[in-house]
C-alpha cells in the first residue's frame, strides 16, 4: 500500500510566555491544538506570572528574537500566524519586517495592552508604533479598552458595530471587537465582527458564563481563529467558530479551581 504523506495545517504564535500556563504561548498552544492544528512559536518575551498577576517582563534580546523567526518562517509554511504580546517599537519592526520578507498569510493580531489583572504590558511609545502596523495584517481582535486606545473615543453596548467598522477602516483591517467587558449583567455575550474587504458587519452571541476563570481568553480566541484559518475556513467561518470554541472553553472550564486568582478556561474541556 502506498504510504501517503500529508502536511500539518500549521500555525505560528508570535507572543510573550506566561509562567503560570493560563495566557500567552503557552494559551496559544493549548487552542491551536483543541483546534485541529499544529503550533510553532516565537516568544517575544517572558513573565513572571500566574493567577493573580504579572510581577515581572524580560525582554527576549532582539538578536534572538530575529533567529527565531528566521529559523520558523524559513522551514515551515504556516497557514495563518498568531500575534500577541509585542511590547516595543523594536520588537514590532522585526516582526513586521520578517512577516514580510517571508510573505506571511492571514495574520490574526491581538493588540495586548493591558493584562487582565490591569498590569501594562506595553511601552508607551510602543502603541503609536503598533497603530503603524495594523494595516498590515488581516484581522486584529481588541476587547473594549484595547479598542478605545486605537481609536481615542468611548464604546458602549450601542455603538459597537460603528466602532468595529470605523476601527476597521481607519487601519484598513478586518475587525473582530470582543464585547467582554460590556454590560456584565446581561445573559448574552456580544462580539461584532467588520471585514473589510466586503464591509460587512455581523453580531456573534453567545451565552454569558458566571466564571472567573477566563484568563487568557483573547490570547485563546485569536489563536483559535488563526486555527482555523489555517484549516482553510474563511474569515468569517473562523471568527464565529473561534468564538464558539472559546465561549464552551470558558464553560467547560467555570467550576475549575488553578491558584488563588482567575483561572484559565478549559481548552480541552476535560
């Protein structure tokens, strides 16, 4: 019998680790497998880190930040790449420029600010910088304060399709606005996507789950969607599937007890 070789539908994360397991690389890993496909990583920087916060960043040098992506985009063909934690103006333009060089596809930006337990994660000067290189990928995913950094104005349950679209064509990139942080009263979670090369907007709802456990779940939401993405759904597919994964993730993982803090949701709802 014929042996029949088939290529891993693969997907880079480009992002910083987090120690305590629950966000970051080790997060992107996790969805990108329960997912379906294969992950390959390039790690921007390390923290010191676990269910209660960040206590400490070091910087990956950028010497060597630049071998890993050169070792990775060299060798492997990714259908999609994954791009969180970029926390200076240097570390966004190597990036950029070997995305580039390597002519990289469907990239899925998580524009990581701020972390869940309110710790900056990013240099001052380092948003204007990363404002410059949204037009160069296809789809940034920003919660509410994210999206109000871009933009400069003030997001409410009622203006969020105007916003997506308004974010999306001010950095020419699709847009997918997580509604997380709106109305936590409500029983319905809100998402708005805008594409923009169709200007279609559409509204993604899934039930609200009553959990602390949802650190990591932007990390864990854009690297699912790069997921599937590399499995060959469109854009649209990916983003309300990725949504869908991540909303069961979160309910699957509710009652879980991981430290004294906010856990991580349950990737493999085990």
């Amino acid at each position: 019998m014929e042996n029949i070789k088939t290529s891993y539908k693969s997907v880079l994360s480009i992002a910083g680790s987090d120690s305590g397991g629950c966000a970051g690389i080790q997060a992107d890993i996790k969805s990108i497998s329960a997912c379906g496909a294969y992950a390959a990583t390039v790690i921007t920087a390390t923290t010191a880190q676990n269910t209660l916060g960040v206590t400490d960043i070091h910087a990956i040098p950028i010497a060597h930040l630049e071998k890993q992506l050169d070792a990775v985009l060299s060798d492997i063909d990714f259908g999609a790449i994954k791009i969180g934690m970029l926390h200076s103006c240097e570390v966004i333009k190597v990036v950029q420029d070997k995305l580039s060089e390597y002519k990289a596809k469907n990239i899925v930006l998580d524009p990581v600010m701020v972390s869940t337990s309110g710790h900056k994660l990013i240099a001052d000067d380092a948003i204007a910088c990363l404002k410059d290189f949204l037009p160069n990928v296809n789809l940034i995913t920003p919660n509410i304060p994210e999206a109000e950094l871009l933009i400069d104005e003030k997001i409410v349950s009622d203006n969020m399709e105007a916003m997506a679209q308004k974010i999306g064509e001010q950095f020419q990139v699709s847009v997918l606005l997580k509604g997380g942080h709106i109305d936590d009263t409500s029983f319905i979670m809100t998402d708005v996507f805008y594409i923009y090369e169709t200007k279609k907007v559409k509204v993604i709802t899934n039930p609200r789950v009553n959990t602390n456990n949802i650190h990591g779940t932007g990390c864990s939401l854009s690297s699912s969607i790069a997921a599937y993405l590399s499995l060959g759904l469109s854009m649209e597919e990916a983003i309300t599937k990725g949504c869908n994964y991540v909303n069961q993730a979160i309910a699957a993982g509710k009652d879980k007890i991981l430290g004294e803090g906010n856990g991580p949701i349950n990737h493999f709802g085990i």
